[in-house]
C-alpha cells in the first residue's frame, strides 16, 4: 500500500483549523516547538497565512500546501501532503478545487460554535466530491455543546454515519480528559495537572455522568467501519484541543491509519489509477507572486500516476508541445525545496511563466485528459475603473492572473470598455483591490454593474451569431475568449434559454 496521505483541513473561520495545522505538524515531527510555525512580533500569524490580507484579518484566503514524514514504528515512513483550504465560504471554488487533489478531508467544527452556515457549504463541496471527511469537534475544554447534539448535527448535514472514536471526560471547566473507545484509554490535555484517570477497566471508573452518556453513545451510534468511511458513507469523529495539543496524536494516527491511499482520477476515457507506470497529472492552482521579490509563479500539480524524477519532459494538455520540468518544488507554506521525484499523492510546484494554467494535465504521451475542475457562475458582478487610466496594461495583466488562480474571474465586455469581475462572495472584492495595490502598483475601484450573473454560451457558430446579433449590449469574453451571456437577472436567462433552445446557457465550465 502506498505510504503517501494527501488530505485537507476545512474549516469555518476562528473553528481552530490554523492552530491545528501547526499541531500536526508538530506531531509529524516538521517542527520541534509549538509556535515555531508563527511569526513573533506584530503580525502573529500561521507560515500557511503568507499574503498580506491575510495577516491583516487573520483568515487563510488561498489554499497552501505542507509536506512532512513522520517515521513508523517499523522503520518505515509515511508521507504527509497536508493542504490547508481558505476558512471562508467566499472562496469554496477554490476549496473545490483543492478537493481534487486531495484523497481525504479533516473537518474541524468548534466545539461551542457547531456547525455555522458557512460551514455547510464547505460540507456539500466535501459532499461533491466524495472526498472521505474525518470530523475533528475542537475546542470541548471550553463550554461548549453537548455532545449528542453535536454528533447529531454532523449527521444531518452531511447525510452521514457518524461513529464517535473517541468521548469527553467532561467539557468545558470540567474538562479533565477524553475517553478512547478502541484502547479504553483516558488521556489528559497537555500540561493539565489535575489527577491523571488512567486505563478505564468498566463504567465505573467514570464520572456517572461520562458512563451514562458513553452508554448511550455506544448504543445509539454505529461503530467504526473502514468500507463505509472511505466510501463516504461514515465519518469519524474525534473530540480535542488543538490549543492544548489535546486529541491531535490520535487524529494523525486516524490519518496514517485509516484515510485512504492515492485514489483514482477521472478523466475523459475513464479513471487512471495512481498504478499507472506513465507519469500523469494535473495542475488544480496557480500561485502568482508567492514571492514577492521575485514576481514567481507557480503550478500546483497533483501527481496521479508514475514515478516523476526531476528533469523529465511533460506535455501539458493546454499547450501541446513538452516541457522539462528542472526545477519542481516540494512546500511547507511559502518555504520549498527542490524535489527530486515523486510519487502519486504528492503535490508538486512547477515554476513558469503563465504556460500552465488551472485544469491543465501533465503527461509523458499526451494522451490524458483529467477531468472535474470548473469553473462556477459568479454571484456578484462588478465593473473595473483604474484611478490612473495609464495602466491599463498592468490591470489586464493583473486581471489574467487574478482570474488564472481562481480569485476572479474576468469578462471583457463586447461593447465598452470597462472590464467587469466576477465572484462568488464579497471577501475576494477585497482581496482584488489589496492584491492589485500590493502585487501590481494598481489602483483601482469597483463599481455597481447592470448584470447579475454570467453563462457560458455554447452552440453552433451559427447559433451563436444570430444570437449576437440581437444581444451585442450583453455579450462579453471570458480570458481564454469563450463567449458570455451577461444576464440582468435569473429570469432573464430564462427568458433567453426559451428563446435559444439551440443554444446551452451553462453555469459551470470545464476548465
């Protein structure tokens, strides 16, 4: 069995999924001391938190990537690839994506919180994708919810089993510990030093209240099933702290034990398995200036099959002819290495210069098309004006690899000249403005547009012109110059797709 884990950490915002990402790597031996992974000073923030919004509103915006080893008991080793997902529901796009890449997921729900609407959304894009979700309540040594309620919550949102791998010897103040179900084990949070409860041999070693709730537990909910969990139909769920380190070795342990290997990749003639000898993959994000210094940009590919070795010559999909790939990256936030190979599961960063792109697959033969990564109609449509109309360049060229690493997207309009932006939610309007003043010296404001959404249109040139012809006002291009149907309202694309039936008014393309 592959020794390689790829999975991701979602989470609502201030749910504990930063500190939590440092914990396990603290437990998978990548950093010797906890808050190693944070900046001291006036901006404490994750390494995974590199851009300056982040930093400022101490929200994780873009996806980031982490690998680590942590040695087995046998001598063998296991290889981490950790991807930290943005907290918000204004990026889910980009945290679809990022769940392309991974074989598994880590759901971190606060304690006190539960399950907040935002939260939902990240849930049905786990859902979308099938990714098999491990469930991580943080934070029980606060006052928080009971934990049935809990339980049940997770339950009805995800439609899921849920087996409960682990019980709290108390929450909130009277947090003392939390019960392992497989082990009959009670562990303390670190540093606690009140009496330390040891082995549990029968119920009666715990507090009557704990013994009654782990009863019911025990017998109103299922036990763990390996099938079910990597099937999707089963979640695991484990109580901690990921402040007090508490809970976090058993969750890494879960990982190595149970989260599946490489899966398979759908692509256009049916599923390449990860034992394929031809060295496949396919790029999910682009990065542009991750170093500043250096205006760097950088391709996130996610290795499907073959052993790659630094050097080798592959084709992308969107450019027809190979490249050599000399200089691959492995991550740890914005720090990297060189790789020197890889196996299926690792993600790798491919240095270039706007020749890869979101969507693109990497092959030896040029014969793969991976599939499954869209793009989604924007939800607030807004126009561009540049306070300094001499830069026009440098905006179009912002615009390009703002849309390309999925923070926006952009349409040019067919009649005048003001470029229009589109986004799922209002915090990546935000980070538009704070990016294009910081990465690309523009500066630039939003205005209110006439159009409420966008379709993709598709049909026949013909269809497409007579169509033209009449809806010129509202006809734009996206950047890879696929023609849009900018619509003033839902009803209007009704109204459209009624009067067109030759043409398709697509609110996902395939990227």
């Amino acid at each position: 069995m592959s020794s390689r884990r790829t999975f991701a950490i979602i989470s609502h915002p201030d749910a504990g999924k930063t500190t939590l990402t440092e914990k396990l790597l603290l437990q998978g031996g990548a950093i010797h001391l906890a808050g190693e992974v944070k900046a001291r000073g006036q901006a404490r923030r994750a390494r995974s938190d590199w851009m300056k919004i982040e930093q400022q509103r101490g929200i994780s915006v873009t996806s980031s990537v982490m690998t680590f080893e942590r040695a087995n008991p046998d001598g063998s080793t296991i290889t981490f690839n950790l991807l930290d997902t943005p907290g918000h529901e204004d990026f889910s796009e980009d945290t679809y994506r990022t769940l392309t890449a991974v074989d598994s997921a880590i759901m971190v729900i606060d304690a006190a919180k539960g399950i907040e609407p935002q939260t939902r959304k990240l849930f049905e894009v786990c859902r979308l994708r099938s990714v098999p979700i491990i469930t991580f309540i943080n934070k029980v040594d606060r006052e928080g919810r009971a934990c049935f309620d809990l339980l049940d919550e997770v339950a009805d949102v995800l439609a899921l089993d849920v087996a409960p791998m682990s019980w709290p010897v108390g929450m909130g103040g009277l947090f003392q510990g939390a019960l392992d179900l497989a082990t009959g084990k009670i562990s303390r949070p670190e540093g606690d030093s009140r009496e330390f409860l040891g082995k549990v041999e029968d119920a009666g070693a715990l507090p009557p209240e704990v013994a009654e709730e782990l009863e019911l537990a025990q017998a109103g909910y299922p036990e763990f099933d390996l099938e079910a969990y990597r099937g999707g139909d089963l979640t695991p769920v484990y109580f901690g702290s990921a402040l007090k380190n508490f809970g976090v070795a058993a969750l890494i342990e879960a990982i190595a034990a149970f989260a599946p290997p490489p899966r398979p990749q759908p692509a256009d003639g049916g599923e390449i398995s990860p034992d394929r000898d031809e060295v496949t993959g396919f790029v999910f994000k682009v990065q542009a200036n991750m170093d500043p210094q250096h205006r760097d940009r950088i391709a996130f590919m996610r290795l499907v099959s073959g052993t790659f070795k630094r050097g080798m010559k592959l084709t992308p999909s969107g450019l027809g002819k190979p490249i050599a790939v000399h200089s691959p990256i492995l991550f740890f936030a914005q720090d990297r290495e060189i790789a020197d190979s890889a196996e299926p599961g690792d993600i790798i960063g491919i240095p270039n210069h706007g020749t890869l792109r979101v969507g693109d697959t990497l092959s030896e033969r040029n014969d793969v098309r991976f599939t499954g990564l869209p793009n989604f109609a924007p939800e607030i449509l807004r126009r561009v004006a540049l306070k300094d109309p001499t830069k026009t360049k440098q905006l179009r060229k912002a615009l390009d690899d703002l849309s390309e690493e999925g923070v926006i997207q952009v349409f040019y309009p067919e009649i005048g000249s003001q470029w229009i932006v589109g986004v799922v939610g209002q915090l990546q309007l935000e980070v538009l403005i704070s990016r294009l003043e910081a990465e690309y010296k523009v500066e630039a404001v939003l205005e209110g547009s006439p159009f409420d959404t966008a379709r993709w249109l598709k049909g026949s040139d013909q269809a497409l012109k007579d169509f033209a012809d009449f809806n010129k006002m509202n006809l734009a291009r996206d950047r890879d110059g696929d023609p849009v149907f900018m619509a003033r309202s839902a009803w209007d694309v009704g109204y459209q797709q009624e009067r067109n039936p030759d043409l398709t008014f697509s609110a996902t393309k395939e990227r």
